[in-house]
C-alpha cells in the first residue's frame, strides 16, 4: 500500500535564526538560494509578480524518535486538546514537511528573498509555489480556538 | 549541495476522476484513505473543527520527460508569458509534489472527505495539515493577470 519517492532539495535557506524557536519568525528575513547546478534564474521568472509564494522546505533536524503518527498536545500544552498529527501542523510529523506562506522581498537571479519564512538557516527546500488567489480557502471557514490562540506571538512577539 | 531524502505516502486519494483534466475539480468529491498499517483514527483527531485542510500530495502520473527546471508558458498558452516553473503551479515540476487546500465534507475513522482536491484517483497522498488563520497570505496581496486567468473554470465549469 505504502510507496517511497525520492525527493532532492532544490535550494536551500539562509537567514540569521539557527535554532528552531517558535515564535516571531518575521523579526528574520530569509534568502533562498537555489542549487546553482540544476536551476538558472529562468527558474524563477515572474516570480516578482506575485506578493507571496508558498515555501515547501524540509525539518531536516527533527529526529526520527520526535516523530508522531498518533494524536498530541499541540506544543506539549496540556491545557490544549489531544489532536492528530494531520490536525496540527507540528514539525514532528511523517515526511517531516513544512509549508509556509512567505511574503516576496524580492527575486535576484537564484535568489529569492522572502519575509515570513519559519525555517532555520540551512533548511533544505523542496518546492517554491506562487500563491493564486484561486487556490486560497473557499467557503465559510472555521478554526478551533487553539489554533488561533497558538498563533499569537507566532510572526510577530506581541507588545 | 543538493540533498536527498526518502519520502513515504501516508495514503491515497480515492476518487471517480481518473485522468488528469485541468478544470471542473469541484465536481467530483474525493476521499483520502490514510493507510491503516501505519495510522489510526487518532491521526486524524480534532481536524472536523477545521473547516478547510492543505493536501500534499505527489504527481506520480507525470513522467521524467514532462519536468521542467527553467520556464515555460503555463498549459502551453502562447499569449501568457513564459514563466519560471517556481512561479507557477504546474505539475511538471521538480519533486512532482501538488499542495492544494480543500473544503473538509467529514472525518470517519481513517478516511478524510473533501471537496475540491485536484488530484486523480489512486494519488498518493504525503501529508495533510489543517488551514490556519494565522498562516493564510499577509499583508497587501498580487498576482499576474494569467494566474487568475488560468484558474476561471478550475474549480467550476463557468455556465
């Protein structure tokens, strides 16, 4: 049932943050480089026209022991529910993918600039999408209170 | 420089779309079977109070031939600009990984229902993570004239 496919990083991240801490990603602009041997700028022509692009990356530094396929407090925080691992978006999870929505600084040659980005230095990168208002949430939408409260300090340390 | 990592599905997308056709996606409702020999009803705990889910997800269909590292005219449109394979979201890309956001319809043990997953029956899925507020695009927000062109009739057939 289960099938294996192998992925090669297209790029990689390079900002001043090293260690994976949790919150105020946005105090941090990033640059992501793409592998120079494979990919030209032609790669990422037009991508200046779009305001943000959605970042594919890999949590190469998460263990295979902090890994979960079952159900968690998010963040540890017991005064949150147990919720699954595809209910959350914690780092610890199967194939170890992150996905993140960035604001576009700016495109030189293989280089994309970008504010918003929560990966360390070094992260590998997987894929760089832009983002269409087509493919943003449609219908009524609805969140459960955690997932807002647990955002809070996320991009920006309050006060 | 580049690096690579082994990815394994977590489960498939079942669906009555079986080939590949860019448009009307809302039409056929899907179901992501998560495989049952790694994962139980716990993985997908709490993702019933999201009302929206990101799906990743691999293009296995598309073959070495089809994938495109420089730039190229999205759906081979001619009176659209060529564009970089990063700035757009065709599935000729390196890594042939999708990441679409669906409607969440129902949770029911190990299967997930949605609406509107772009993706044929038997794909195999990678990841799924619930649509944060707090991660959807910030700040003032573009896009090309040709990425909302293309997506008239993608997810409903105009008419």
């Amino acid at each position: 049932m289960e099938q294996n496919f192998t992925i090669q990083s297209i790029g990689r991240v390079r900002c001043e943050r090293t260690e994976p801490i949790d919150d105020n990603w946005d105090a941090f602009p990033s640059t992501i480089e793409l592998d120079r041997a494979r990919f030209g700028h032609e790669a990422l022509l037009g991508l200046e026209s779009f305001s943000h692009v959605e970042v594919l990356y890999v949590f190469d530094q998460v263990r295979d022991e902090e890994i979960t396929a079952t159900a968690r407090h998010p963040r540890g925080r017991t005064d949150w529910p147990k919720i699954g691992i595809f209910a959350q978006r914690g780092k610890g999870r199967p194939n170890r993918i992150g996905a993140t929505i960035c604001t576009v600084v700016s495109v030189e040659g293989t280089e994309l600039r970008v504010r918003g980005l929560d990966a360390i230095d070094g992260t590998p990168v997987i894929d760089i999408k832009p983002v269409m208002s087509g493919f943003q949430p449609r219908g009524p939408f609805k969140e459960p209170d955690w997932a807002w409260e647990i955002m809070q300090g996320y991009w920006v340390t309050p006060g």
